[in-house]
C-alpha cells in the first residue's frame, strides 16, 4: 500500500508541477483571460492533493478499525 501511496503522490506532484509550468508560461504570453486558466490549474492541483492525502489517511484508518476487535461484526 506504500508504494501506490508512493505512486500517487509522485503522480499529484507531477500534475501540480506540470500546471505552474503551464501557468508561468501562459502569464508570460499574456494573454487575456489566463487568470482563470492559471486559477483552474491552481484548483485542479490542490483538489489531486487532496485526494491523495485522502487516500493515505483513509487506509491508515481503515487499518486502524480493523484492529479493534468486533469491529468487522459479531
């Protein structure tokens, strides 16, 4: 599980990377309405982290229910 954790945030980091590239080079055509694309990138790269944090504290929680004894059931 560590490793598709490992996975997914080298994934996210690279999305998130890929858009300020994006971004910079769009500031630097200037062209008009790029703020929105620029705020677009800036959300999308936020929402793909937060979906990896997710993904690694959901399964610590999930391995931490299912420690607890009659936690699956009777």
């Amino acid at each position: 599980m560590n490793t598709l954790n490992a996975a997914m945030l080298r994934a996210a980091l690279a999305v998130h990377d890929r858009g300020r590239r994006l971004a910079t080079a769009l500031r630097e055509r200037d062209d008009r309405g790029s703020g929105v694309v620029e705020t677009i990138i800036i959300v999308a790269g936020f929402a793909g982290l937060a979906f990896v944090v997710y993904m690694a504290v959901s399964s610590k929680v999930h391995g931490w229910i299912g420690k607890i004894p009659g936690a699956s059931g009777p």
